[in-house]
C-alpha cells in the first residue's frame, strides 16, 4: 500500500528523480511562465521514453509500485499509465528492444495572458540531441490527460532521432483538488477558462517554451523558428489542438502539423460540436443496443442490452421515441442516430462508449467547461467525488491524491474520483441527468445559452497558414466520428486553398489501447500510421518544412 503520510503530492512530483534545480527564467523571454522551471535527469535506469521500464515493463500488469514511493516512482507510473492510456502494445505493433533514451527534462507551468489558471508543460532534452540539426516535435495531450499524455505519440520517432519533445497539459489533466466540502475540482472542468477554446495557444506557448529552453541548457548555439525544425503532432483532442495551432501560428514558429482522430469544430457543413452529438448519443445509443443487429457487436453484453430496452421504454415515455413496441424503438433510436449523421461503421462500436460510460463522462465534464461553471455550480447538480462501497462521500486518503496526477486521464471516472449524480432516480436513473445535459444544447434559458456560447468560442475557421498539415482518422472512430470533425475541417481547408494530407483509415477506431482486447480482432491501430508521418516530417527537405509565412 501507498503511505498514508504522503501529503504534498505537488512538492514530490517537482522535485528530481535523479537530481533537481529550480531555476528562474527572465521574464523577457517567456512572459507566460509562472515561477521557476524545474530539472531532472534521467539516465541509466530511469530514461525519458519509457523511466526506465522498456516495453516489458510498459506491458507488465499491475503498475509500478512501492511501498513508499518517491517522485522518480510517482513519474514512472505517470508515464506507465500514459503509454497504457493510448497506446497498442500488442508485439505485432511494437517490437523489443524500446530504446533508453538517456536525457534531462524541464518542467513548468505558463499562463496564457487573461486565464484564470496555469498549465503544465514539460521538455524532454535527450543527450544526444542533434545542436548542428536541431528539431524540436510539440505534443499537446491527448484527451484531457497530464503533461506525459501524448508520450506515445511523440516520444518513440522524436527522441530516439535526437529530437527535443515538449509537452503541454493543454489546461486540464490530473491536478485534481480536493475542496472543504469533501468534492473534488477538476481542471478541465472547473478552470473557469474554458481552456478548448486556446488549445491552439497552449500549443504556440509550449513551442516557445522549448525553444527558449534549448538557449537555456548550456547546448552549443541559438536555437529559434528560424534554424530549429519545429513539428507538432496530436491525437484526439492534442489533434484539435494543433490544428488550432496551424490556424493562429502568424509568427512562424512551427514547420508541419499532424493531428490524428482530432477532435475539432470548423463552421462548415457536416460539422456537429462534440457536445451535441455526445448528448444525443448519451440518450439513444443505449435504446440502439437492444436491436437485434448489436447482440453481438463489440462490448455489448445481455446486460447492457436490458438496460437498452429499458431506456427505449423511458425515451418513450418521455415523448423522445415514437414508437410503442420494443423493437420499434430500438430501431427508431437507430433511425434517428443515422438521420443525423451518424453511419453503421461508428454506431458498430456503441457498445464501448455505452459500456465505459464515456458519453455521459464527457458531457458532465464539457458542460462545466463551457458554461465556465464551478465545482458546485453545474446546472444539472453533477459533481466529482470518492465514494465508499454504498456510494457515500468519503474523504480520500493522502496515497489516494497522489495517484490523481499518476493514474488519472483528466475526465471523471478516473483514478477513484467518480460521478456524483444528484439526479439520479427511477428505473433508468442516468436518464433525468442525461436529459439535462441535452436541454443544455437544444433548450433555452441563461444556463444552455452559457453552454452554446462555450461551444461557440471553440470553433475554428479552418483557414490554416502556410505549412505543411496532414490529418489521419478512423474510419470507424466511434468517439470523434470523422464526419463530424476532420472531413468538415480538411474540406473547409481545402475549398480556401490549402493543401491537406488527408487519409481516412479503413478498420481503425478511436482507442488503440482497447486493441489487446480479443472481441476488437480485425481493428486496426492508429499510432504506427501517426508515427510514419511524423519520420516523414522530420525527414521532409529544409526549404518544404521552412515555407511558413504569413497569410
């Protein structure tokens, strides 16, 4: 067990694994940073890639653990759970040996001018990096976790050449808090910044952290836009968030942009918010469960499939189906879902958003982010909490929160922090919830209208810059539908010129990680087909890479 004595979790995770300085950066150079930048180095059995841990170690179930754990322990099983989170770590995707790649990494936090709040960004600095073709990748997290949330994405092309990578928590991941009345504040949530709507500017402040950093580490040299090779790449919302990037990038800073499975919202035709489509699919997919096409589709279990024509019962009651007979229902729930937009290959994979309960974890979550809600504020009475076996809050115990940064992917349920619905009742007691979250898109009044105008804020132009931008997604992603996301935004950019890479991925879906599952044989991974383009970016000639320009 975790001692129960462990009580700053931020303290012990900024000091070093190995050897730590804090160090002070002029204000000049980087006015977004708050308070010092923290070193560590990580040599011999504590690398960047991995911590030490290699692919056996990455594959070996439970985490890694001690009875006391230090920062280097807490790290280990921070970058463990980011490798786990994302990743396919099946042989037939990722051969032995994982290089060691032995380095220094930089730790801090910015805050984006007019934000309530900071976020975390980190640089890894291996020691080979390459000062006569210096090449820095940037990787925002994916989804909403930690800093090391994108390690998967970049870390195994970039470090390995001798790249730096710099992270960006994008304003959410781990750094949950736990308040007076037993509740918990979850960044992404309960910032108050509606951090979606600058994910593209955490991405350009990132950059600038590196690159001043790599001038601040005793290399041979300068380093700037101008002579540095500067790639981002992101997967799901760290996809959204670099398309954002590409868009506002007016002083040149990055060379190519790759976003996988992005999650991102441009005014143009086909495009759905992901709030909207989250809240419908959150009410529907269950009733879909119950047709008898889905009985053996992936995860769906006799059980899931009950609580299915359960909700058709309840859509019905609540005048949301038309149909009376079971079966009617589960096929309008269907018909409905098709109507607006939604095609047989996604709906294929319900069963795992329904089962995981991710609809639901989304829509609470996004909620409060958009309408700038606070932890006891959010208009459908959800908060975050730990509960005891009879759903009771409990006060979590100190080793309990320093897993919170560790073990958590930013959005509740997660790393024991869970959903606490004060609505729930009746036979289906997600519904009136559910229904809720729905009324803060499709009804009125002062609480949706601050809801919609979150949404509003976080589209996009698709208007991107000069640079090179290539966008991979699934075909079957059933989390982000690429038809609500990557085919508006590439053909919006495409329509005003720009010159997109573009290749929608027959077989491959949203989560690689799920791909150890037997029951998703014949699915194919996401991150090999990530990993290639970003070799190519690193390989593409310096006067393709450096065309950037302002429009």
């Amino acid at each position: 067990m975790f001692r129960a004595a462990l009580v700053s979790v931020a303290a012990a995770l900024l000091l070093g694994a190995c050897a730590s300085t804090p160090r002070p950066m002029p204000v000049t150079d980087l006015p977004e940073l708050e308070g010092s930048i923290v070193e560590t180095r990580h040599r011999g059995d504590d690398d960047l890639l991995s911590a030490g841990l290699g692919l056996a170690g990455l594959r070996q179930w439970p985490p890694p653990a001690s009875a006391e754990p230090d920062a280097s322990e807490l790290r280990r099983r921070e970058i463990w759970n980011a490798w786990r989170g994302i990743a396919d770590l099946r042989p037939e995707t990722m051969a032995d040996p994982l290089p060691a790649v032995p380095g220094r990494e930089f730790r801090g936090r910015l805050r984006l001018a007019g934000d309530r709040h900071t976020h975390q960004v980190l640089l890894q600095l291996p020691d080979d990096f390459d000062s006569a073709r210096p090449c820095l990748v940037v990787a925002p997290a994916s989804g909403s976790r930690g800093v090391y949330g994108a390690i998967a994405v970049a870390a195994p092309v970039a470090l390995p050449r001798g790249c730096a990578v710099v992270y960006t928590d994008k304003g959410a991941g781990g750094d949950f808090s736990l308040l007076d009345d037993g509740y918990i504040r979850v960044p992404h949530a309960h910032s108050g910044d509606n951090a979606e709507a600058r994910w593209g500017e955490h991405v350009l402040a990132a950059t600038r952290f590196g690159l001043a950093l790599l001038n601040d580490t005793g290399l041979p040299g300068r380093f700037d836009a101008g002579n540095t090779r500067v790639i981002a790449v992101g997967l799901s919302n760290g996809g959204g968030a670099v398309l954002q990037a590409a868009e506002i990038d007016t002083g040149g800073l990055l060379d190519a942009v790759i976003a996988a499975a992005p999650n991102i919202q441009p005014e143009w035709t086909g495009m759905r918010p992901l709030y909207d489509y989250a809240t419908q699919a959150a009410l529907y997919q269950p009733c879909l469960l119950a047709h008898p096409d889905w009985a053996d589709k992936p995860f769906v279990t006799p059980e899931l499939r009950e609580q299915g024509r359960q909700r058709c019962v309840m859509l019905r009651t609540a005048a949301l189906l038309d149909a009376n007979t079971g079966s009617g229902q589960a096929l309008e729930a269907r018909e409905r879902l098709r109507a607006s937009g939604w095609n047989e290959d996604v709906l294929a994979l319900a069963g795992m958003n329904i089962a995981f309960d991710l609809w639901r974890s989304v829509a609470v979550t996004y909620a409060s982010a958009y309408g700038r809600f606070g932890p006891d504020a959010h208009p459908c009475g959800f908060r975050f909490a730990t509960l005891d076996g009879q759903g009771a809050l409990r006060q979590p115990s100190a080793s309990e929160q320093a897993l919170w940064r560790s073990d958590g992917g930013g959005i509740p349920a997660t790393a024991g922090v869970t959903i606490v619905d004060r609505s729930a009742a009746g036979e289906d007691p997600h519904l009136p919830g559910l229904m809720c979250l729905r009324g803060l898109w499709d009804g009125s009044g002062p609480d949706a209208d601050r809801v919609r105008a979150g949404v509003e804020a976080v589209k996009v132009q698709a208007w991107p810059l000069p640079m090179p931008v290539t966008v991979l997604h699934g075909a079957d992603d059933a989390l982000i539908p690429p038809m609500f996301s990557s085919r508006p935004w590439v053909e919006a950019a495409r329509t005003r010129g720009a010159d997109i890479r573009y290749r929608e991925l027959p077989g491959v879906q949203h989560f690689d990680a799920f791909l150890q599952l037997p029951i998703m044989a014949g699915y194919q991974p996401l991150l090999p087909e990530v990993w290639s383009e970003l070799e190519r970016a690193l390989q593409l000639p310096a006067d393709t890479a450096s065309s950037r320009r302002q429009r």
